[in-house]
C-alpha cells in the first residue's frame, strides 16, 4: 500500500470517533436552513462554500433574526476567525509544500481535523505527513455535506407550522458542554449569553454577537490574566 495513502487512511481514521457528534449537527442544519426560508440548493452551496458549522448555525440564527447582510457577514467572519489561528500553527509544517496542496488543505482545516493531526504533524517529519491533516478533513466534509442533504430531505417533509427554530440554542448549548468543566470558560459563557440576550432588542443593526462575542474575549482576557498573577 502506498505511504501516502495510509497516512490519508490513518486520518480518517484518527477523526472518525469525533464524527458521530458532526451527524445531528448537519442534520440540523439541513433542517433548519429549509425551516427558516434557504431553498435545498442555498442549503448545499453554503455547505460548500462556507463548510463551517458553527458560523453557518450563526449565520441562519441572525438571517431568521432579521439581521442585515453586513452584521451576518461580520459574525460568520468572526466565528470563523479561529481559522487563521489554525492556519498558522500548521504552516511550520507545511512550509515545503506547493501553494495548490496549501490552498486544499486549508479548506480543510476545520476544528475536528485540526484537533486530531496537529498532533500527528507535530510527532511525525515524513514529507507525507499532511496527507493525514487531508483524510481527516475530507472525512469531516463528507459527513458534513451528507448529513445537510439529509436534513435538507427531512426540513422538506416536517410541516411549516411544527417551527425548528428552537432548534438553533439547543445545538449551541450541546457545543458549549465540554466547556463548563473549566470555571473560567463558565464566567465568559454568562457574561457573553448576558450580553446577547441583554442586547438583543438595544444593540443596533442586530449586531448583539458580534457584541457578545467581544465582550467574552474580553472577559476571558481579563480572568487568564488574573488567574496567571494569582499563579
């Protein structure tokens, strides 16, 4: 078997266990994008342009909201940002690659391929190496988009009237659960949530998570460094 193509295989098999969260999340998705007004072809073509979760649950909760396209377009940009953190990390072990492999790789380099082959990359000096960071992206893409499909089958036979719109919270909420194990990470969920749910009918142009979400970095810049002072 060739080398490449079991680095490739080892990703997808490394990511795998962190799928099964990715599949009612997409479906969700596919669900809610019908629910809220998306016809099934702006459904998959954000799930391809945008194939990013998170930003695309924000992107629906603000649209359903009313918001304007700049506030939408600043929230997913800022949901999105993390990206960049991503990207930089991994560039030191990519540096010798070809600018295509670079720009492929970087549409896959989402927070569950991330997560799993940094840690590959960083224990592993082959020149494949990145073919690992490849399987497990495009293992997430593929369950992404499948599962949007489906939920893009299942939002057009659940009547208009049942209303899926309470969906969006709950799926966030089921995010955040790993995050309540750290006491710091719990201040900066209610200082933001406050800010957001405070906000929603004062802050101007629908604008209240981009508020919220500077808010909590603020928070949580100001928590580390007083836990770090205290150390």
């Amino acid at each position: 078997m060739n080398s490449n193509f079991k680095v490739f295989i080892k990703g997808i098999i490394d990511v795998s266990p962190l799928m099964i969260p990715v599949v009612p999340f997409g479906l969700i998705f596919g669900v809610l994008a019908i629910d809220v007004g998306f016809s099934p072809l702006e459904t998959m073509g954000m799930s391809l342009i945008v194939f990013g979760g998170a930003s695309q649950i924000v992107l629906l909760q603000l649209f359903s909201g009313g918001a304007s396209s700049l506030v939408i377009i600043s929230s997913v940009g800022a949901v999105n940002s993390r990206h960049l953190l991503y990207g930089a990390v991994v560039s030191e072990h990519l540096s010798d690659l070809k600018l295509i492999w670079k720009i492929v790789i970087s549409y896959f380099l989402i927070d569950q391929a991330y997560a799993i082959s940094n840690g590959y990359l960083k224990k592993n000096k082959d020149q494949n190496r990145y073919f690992h960071l490849v399987g497990a992206g495009a293992t997430c893409w593929v369950i992404w988009q499948s599962t949007t499909f489906l939920g893009i089958i299942l939002g057009a036979a659940i009547p208009e009237k049942l209303g899926l719109s309470f969906a969006v919270p709950l799926t966030f909420l089921a995010l955040l659960v790993n995050d309540f194990r750290k006491f710091i990470n719990v201040i900066v969920i209610i200082v933001s949530g406050l800010v957001a749910t405070l906000g929603y009918n004062y802050i101007p142009f629908k604008a209240y998570a981009i508020v919220a979400g500077l808010t909590g970095l603020f928070a949580a810049m100001i928590l580390t460094k007083m836990v770090k002072t205290n150390e």
